[in-house]
C-alpha cells in the first residue's frame, strides 16, 4: 500500500476498526492532528450547518463536503504515517536523511548559501524507489489499472521529488514480440497523457491531475525480467539506475529517524573511509545495523515486535562475533554495489528455490571471499506483521524458503569449505534451527506415541515400560521447559543489558500475560512442518503477508483449511495416544507439557482471531458455512473440501521415489503395533480351524471391507455417466466406512486384554495405509491401466479424511460456541487483543449534536476527538 483510501477509513456506517483502533492507540496525536489540520484548512465546525436548521439537506451535504475535503488527504496521510505504508517509508527516508545531511553540512561550512546546501545534499543523496508495476497501474488496459495508486506516486514524486527517484519495469508490444525496458522517471519528467478525466477528479491525493511521466531513462532488458517472486527482480532492475558505490537497501514496511541519521556519515565510513576495517585487503561487502520496531500495535504485534528486537540485537551480535556467521536478513543492511554487480545483484531470483532471497547475497560473498560487519549504532524503523494470519505465514514463507536453501549449491559449497567451527554456527542460526524445530515435533509426537504402546504393553510384564517411565519424568518436562524459555532468554538478556532487570522482569511478565510461549509453541510447529514438507516434496511458494492491522474476524472454515493440516490434526492424535496410554502415569510435567502443546496447536488460531468470541450467532454461521464447505464436492479449494484435500496431496507429485528406501515414521509405529498385537494376541496353531485363522487375521489386518466398497464405487464411477447417489460421494463412502469396519470388526474375537491394543493397531494400519494410498494416486503407479485401482485409492483416502475432519471440526466449533455464549468473554478477549474495547455501533451524532444521516462520518471523527478548548472557543 502507497498510501491509504477514504474507503479503508471509512464505511457507510462510520469508521472502520482500523481508524478506530488507531485513534484509541494514538489518542493525544490524533487530538493535535485535529487541531492542526483544522487551523491549517480553516475549518471551524462552529460555523458547519446542522440537520435541525432550516437549510435544506442538499445545502447541508454541499457544505460539509466543502470544508471537508481539505481535511480527507491529511487524514490519510496521518493514517499511513501510522502503519506499514510506502508513504511512511519515503517519508522517513527522504526527510530525514536530507534534512541530517544538511544541517552536518552547514555545521562543517559554516556561511554556506542555503542554496548550495541543498543542491549538494541533492547531489550526493539519491533514494530510487523500484515500483515495478507503475506502468501497468496507469494503462486502462491492464488488469492493474488503478487511478489512486498513480495518483498516489506522483504525490510521492510532488512531495519529495528533490530526492525521489521512480524506477519501473514497462512492457512494449512489437512486431517481433514483447520488449521489456527498465525506466528510470523523477519529477523533473514531463506528464504524459492524462488518464481520462471520469477517473482522476475522484482523487485528491494529488494537485496535479493524475497521470504517468515520461520516462528519463530506458533501458531495454534482454527478455522477461520477472524471473523469482518479483520483490528480487524489481530490486536487481533498480541497481542500474543508482549511482556511488554504496547501497542502502530499505524495504517498504521501514522508517528512518532524524537522530540516527546524523550518524548517517560514521556507517558510510565503515566501508568507503580512510578508517575502514579491511580484510585480505577487501572492505566488508555488507554492513548490517540494528533496527527499531515500530509496529507495536496490538497483541500480535508487540510478540513480533519484542521477537524482531531480540533477532535484531543479541542474536545478531552473537552471530556476528564469536559465530561468524551472520549474512544478509534483509535490511537496512549498507552494501558495497561493487561486490554485488559481481556477484549478479543484491539477491537470487529463481522461483521457488530462491524464496529467501536476501540471504543469497550474504552467501555469494562469502563463497567469494568477502565478509560482513555488524554495528549498533545506526539503526532505522521496521515495521513487523501486525496480525496471526500474517506473522504465520512469514513463518512458513521463511520455513519454506530454508528448505529450499538446503539443497542449493551455495549451501553445499559452504559446507565444504568452512571450518567446522564456523560451519556449525552458520547451520544452526539457518538451516539447522528450522530443523530442530522440526525435530522438537517429530519429539512430541513420539514421546505420545510411547504412552500408549508401553500402557498397552503392560499385561507382558516386560519391565522397560518402568524404565520409559523413570526416562520421560526425569529428562522430557526439563528439556520442553527449556525449549520453551529459550525463545524469551534473548529478549530477558537484551532488555537486561539496556534496561536493566527490573525492565526484563517486567517484559518477560508482559509476554507471559500475552501468552506469548502459546504463539511460540505454535509457531514452532508451524516451521516444523513448512520445513518437513519443502525439504521433502519441494513446491515453495511465496506467500504475501500484508502489513496492516488484524482487525476483521477470520472464518472458522478459513481457519480451519489453513491450520488443520499443519497443527489441528496432529493435535487430535497426540490426544488420543495420551488417552490410550491412561494406564501409566509418566509425571504431572509430562501431561502438563503434552496438554500446553496440544491447547496450543488446537486453540491458538482461535485464541488471537479478532472477534472470535462475539456472538453465538456469528458461530453458528461459521459452523453452517463449515458444514457446506465439508459436503461439497466441486469447486474451489475455499469452496469444497474435496478439492481442498486433492490440493494438499498434489504436493506429493514432486516427492522422489528414493524416498521409498527411507522408512517413514508410520511405519515404524505399525512395525511396533504389530508386534505387540502379536504378543497379545498370538495366531493361532496350525491345525485350527479356518474359521479361527480368519477370525485372527481380522485383529491383524487393516480395515478390508471398506476397501472393497471404494474398489466396487471406483468401477461404477467409471462406467456411470451421471453421479449414482443424491448425497456427495465422499459423504456416503465415509458413513459406508463406519458400517463396514464396524461390521468388519464386530467378526473379531475380542478379549478384554487385547481389545484396546487392536483397536489401536487398526488405527496406525490406517495412518500409514493413507500414506501409501496418497503416494500411488500422486505417482499414477501403472499408468491408465490401473485407473481404477488409483480412483480406488484416492475415494479410500477421502471417506477416511472426511471422517476424521469431520469429528476434529465439530469438537473445535462446539468449543467456539459454547464459548461465545459465556457473558462478557467478547469484552475480555477485545481488551487482550488490542487493549481497546470494540467498536460499537455508531450512533449519529457527534457529543451530543444531531448529525443527519447523510453526512460525512469524518466529520463526526473530527468534533469528536477535537480538543475541547479548541470546541469551546469556536462555540464562544
């Protein structure tokens, strides 16, 4: 987002959550704000026409439309100087840097004409700012195209053009086919033809009218620039069209301060100064300065932002010296653009493999012979994601691109050459933590496991299920704490060295009441499986986050789709393995570790949803959309589940067929469940009778019966031309699921002692028969002559998914209702989130004075929060 709209301010009904919220944070500010662009506009709202005079209610909308379209551009502007906006970043950066440069220039020149001030700051300070699609957004033929977003640029380019420069990416049709130019424009360009008038008068963002400028500089690219994800080669067409040897890279969710911008001349003499550190004779190729977190808005934010001040901080102090092994995170990173015009840019833009593309200029130069430095006192704005939704899928953006950088060959050559010292501290602060996040999953899950095998073991009288016990109560509730503490250890020891303890104290107490070590638990799970999944099946994508503030409610459904893959259902396993494993106490600390994690991954996109908990009505609509959801057959994957399921399988078509030679975790527990079914309920001898052989083989082997009807319906699908059952068919085959294995089992001889023990054996037979059933339908094993055989499959997988999703959704969504029935949680949960109450219904007046419902919601913004002296004198 350039800059905001009246649209994402207000609605019909009033302000959105969004201004409201941030006039609740920004209480004082918004009130001086008021005053000032009042005083500014010379509006007075003494002398506004009310809707009980006699004027007509024309006149009444006429007039306040008058006074207030000079308020709706500051207005947005103080709104996007608030949030993670472009305009916030350009601001910053263009503001205060010159504004540095100038007054350490006049401190040096002394009688220096202001002039000559300025047009050597001009000289010597440049910002290019890389929009890659400014010309699709001014072409009316283009999907793009959008009047607000230009006219948002040239106010960028009206406002700091001294500075601004706008590099873009313009695509031109020719005989030949499509030709690409990098451009270059800047306010001294002149306007091309306007956008049709219709458009731009709806528009103040600009004074001009709104259209393109020419381009000063075009430079033709040999072919489609768009190569990676976009964020890479719109950095890489930019490069060209900067000038000097030093680059400061800055994304467009940062900030820069005037006071840290006066040390802006030490940071460049790290690197170009007479004084810089040189090693081998080279200068470091990459500089990287502490960052200060702005985006403390809202529960969601301040975990993020304490998150990102300790990686900032002590993590990357620690990396820097005595790890060495710091690279390139991103920015406001200072980079020598010699070295990195070497090495083919500031970052890597291959699709998918390239994910991370940041730290590939951190390890290009150090496979070439370069180094990086770390200082702390330089530091710029950063803004971090301010909503659940949008902090887990940087997450998982991060998790997958780690899982990409694994099998680059950058990281394979790094892994030869360095010294094992260094080595190992680059691999655990990359590529290795992902992985023990992973691990520390892979742990849970495991130590589950082993509480219901060693309870079910007990009628052998072995004697190692005591020895399980003595391990699990003495190590497992040691190490969980551990892990856990180990994500607030940074932020306790920074916030110790610059504050103090008391602080520490005070901000570790802060992220408890947050709840913070539920996120992190959660999040941990999270990267785990993003990093499982790409490191096994490959298939990265980039997911865009969105900066802005969480405000609106996600769906249950919505919630559901996005976690129940990843964190829901393993959830609902590691629950039923802690109730199978019942007869065997393992310590109040192992269940209470088991328990935390499993509130955690079921409950915690619930806990920081906005809105969650408001109304039993609003529930029971998420539980009917969720029921048409699941029963639907076709459509898109927010649309049907079926297709939802096909669409996290498809992932499987890229796995390598070498990973067959590696035993999977499934079926190891079914190697395990065998064999103590097998203890328990040992064959029978040779010469019985058939009856009794079958009878055994049933306790032994997975669920047949509903094999059978999946291999029959995958026939008759095939010969059938129209669908055979009113109901959707993965309905229907999982209530056939349930009567045939119930059938299936009701023919096993069962004894007290066995039957749990088969009942889980049956269910880890499952587990990894789906495993097996997911790969055959991903490879086509056979080609179309076992079409049937892979429909089979795929109809086998779906009735058991549908059942088991079907039973983890009706737990989750009677929790949510029944919680959203408890009088006062709604408040409760609002003040937790934002520390503000939510929004009510706005009534139509503004303190006390009757408002007709037709105008302007921004009005009553105004009179409400203008300070009462201010009201008071316009009154006198």
């Amino acid at each position: 987002t350039i800059l905001y709209r009246r649209n994402d301010l207000f609605t019909s009904k009033g302000n959105t959550e969004l201004l409201h919220f941030l006039t609740k944070y920004y209480r004082g500010e918004f009130a001086n704000f008021a005053q000032r662009a009042c005083d500014a506009a010379g509006v007075a709202f003494s002398s506004l026409p009310r809707s009980d005079s006699s004027l007509s209610d024309g006149h009444v909308a006429s007039s306040q439309d008058s006074h207030m379209q000079h308020l709706e551009l500051p207005l947005l502007k103080w709104t996007s100087l608030r949030m993670q906006t472009l305009w916030r970043t350009v601001e910053g950066i263009c503001n205060s840097y010159a504004h540095a440069l100038s007054v350490l220039l006049r401190q040096q020149e002394h009688g220096m004409p202001r002039e000559e001030v300025d047009a050597l700051v001009q000289d010597k300070f440049q910002v290019v700012l890389a929009v890659q699609r400014y010309a699709l957004f001014a072409d009316p033929k283009s999907h793009l195209f959008d009047v607000h977003e230009v006219a948002a640029v040239e106010a960028l380019l009206e406002t700091f053009g001294k500075w601004l420069s706008i590099a873009y990416i313009e695509e031109i049709p020719s005989l030949a086919g499509k030709r690409y130019y990098s451009c270059l424009t800047d306010a001294s360009c002149p306007m091309m033809p306007e956008l049709p008038a219709t458009h731009h008068s709806c528009h103040p963002v600009s004074k001009t009218l709104v259209g393109m400028r020419r381009p000063k500089f075009r430079i033709e690219l040999p072919g489609f620039p768009i190569l990676g994800h976009g964020k890479s080669d719109n950095q890489n067409c930019a490069l060209i069209f900067t000038r000097g040897e030093v680059l400061q890279m800055i994304d467009a969710n940062q900030d820069a301060y005037f006071e840290a911008a006066l040390f802006l001349p030490l940071a460049l003499q790290e690197m170009v100064g007479p004084t810089a550190v040189k090693h081998g004779g080279r200068r470091p190729g990459i500089i990287g300065f502490r960052e200060h977190i702005f985006s403390d808005v809202g529960l969601l934010g301040r975990l993020a932002a304490d998150s990102e001040f300790a990686f900032g901080t002590v993590i990357q102090r620690t990396m820097d010296r005595p790890l060495e092994a710091r690279l390139h995170y991103g920015h406001p990173d200072i980079m020598d653009k010699l070295q990195m015009v070497q090495q083919g840019g500031v970052s890597k833009a291959t699709r998918g493999l390239h994910l991370s593309e940041d730290v590939f200029a951190g390890l290009d130069l150090v496979l070439r012979g370069g180094w990086t430095d770390y200082k702390e006192y330089f530091h710029v704005g950063k803004g971090r994601d301010m909503g659940f939704m949008s902090a887990l899928s940087f997450y998982a953006k991060v998790s997958m691109g780690n899982g990409e950088q694994a099998i680059t060959r950058q990281w394979v050559r790094l892994g030869l050459e360095l010294p094992l010292p260094r080595l190992l501290g680059v691999f655990y602060t990359h590529v290795g933590y992902y992985l023990n996040q992973m691990l520390m999953t892979s742990a849970l899950q495991t130590f589950a496991f082993m509480t219901a095998f060693f309870a079910l073991c007990q009628p052998m009288d072995m004697g190692f299920a005591d020895a399980a016990v003595s391990v699990t109560t003495t190590y497992f509730g040691v190490f969980y704490l551990l892990f856990v503490l180990a994500s607030m250890l940074p932020l306790l020891l920074e916030v110790c060295i610059e504050e103090g303890l008391r602080a520490a104290l005070c901000s570790v107490a802060n992220s408890l009441l947050s709840l913070s070590p539920v996120f992190a638990a959660f999040q941990s799970k999270l990267m785990g499986h993003y990093f499982k999944t790409t490191a096994h099946y490959g298939g990265a994508q980039y997911i865009p986050t969105g900066r802005g503030l969480a405000t609106s409610r996600e769906p249950f459904s919505k919630l559901f789709r996005t976690f129940a893959v990843s964190h829901m259902q393993d959830g609902m396993e590691l629950i039923l393995f802690l109730c199978l494993g019942a007869g065997i106490f393992f310590g109040w600390v192992f269940y209470l570790c088991m328990c935390f994690s499993v509130a955690s991954w079921m409950g915690a996109p619930f806990l920081f949803n906005p809105h969650q908990f408001d109304s039993i009505s609003q529930a029971c609509q998420d539980f009917q959309e969720w029921v048409g959801w699941l029963s639907r057959g076709t459509g898109l994957a927010a649309e049907s589940w079926v297709t939802w399921v096909d669409s996290e399988q498809s992932v499987r078509r890229s796995a390598s067929i070498f990973w067959l030679f590696i035993p999977s975790s499934r079926l190891l527990g079914l190697a395990c469940t065998t064999a103590l079914t097998l203890q328990l309920a040992p064959m029978p001898a040779i010469t019985s009778p058939a009856l009794v052989w079958a009878r055994s083989l049933l306790a032994l082997l997975p669920p047949l019966a509903h094999m059978i009807i999946c291999a029959l319906a995958a026939l008759l699908g095939r010969c059938a031309t129209a669908p055979l059952a009113p109901i959707p068919p993965h309905v229907l085959l999982a209530a056939l699921a349930v009567a045939g294995t119930c059938f299936e089992m009701s023919a096993i001889q069962w004894w007290s002692s066995t039957a749990v023990c088969v009942l889980f054996h049956k269910y880890m037979a499952v587990r990894f028969l789906l495993e097996v059933a997911d790969f055959i339908v991903a490879h086509r094993l056979g080609g179309c002559a076992l079409g049937a055989c892979h429909d089979a499959c795929r109809l086998w997988t779906c009735s058991w998914r549908f059942l088991r999703d079907l039973f983890l959704g009706l737990v989750l969504s009677s929790a949510c209702m029944v919680m959203a029935l408890m009088p006062g949680l709604a408040e409760v949960h609002a003040l937790f989130l934002f520390r503000a109450l939510p929004q009510k219904e706005q009534a139509s007046c503004c303190e006390g004075n009757i408002v007709s419902e037709a105008s302007d919601p921004m009005h009553c913004l105004f009179e409400r929060h203008l300070p009462k002296q201010r009201r008071g004198h316009e009154e006198v």
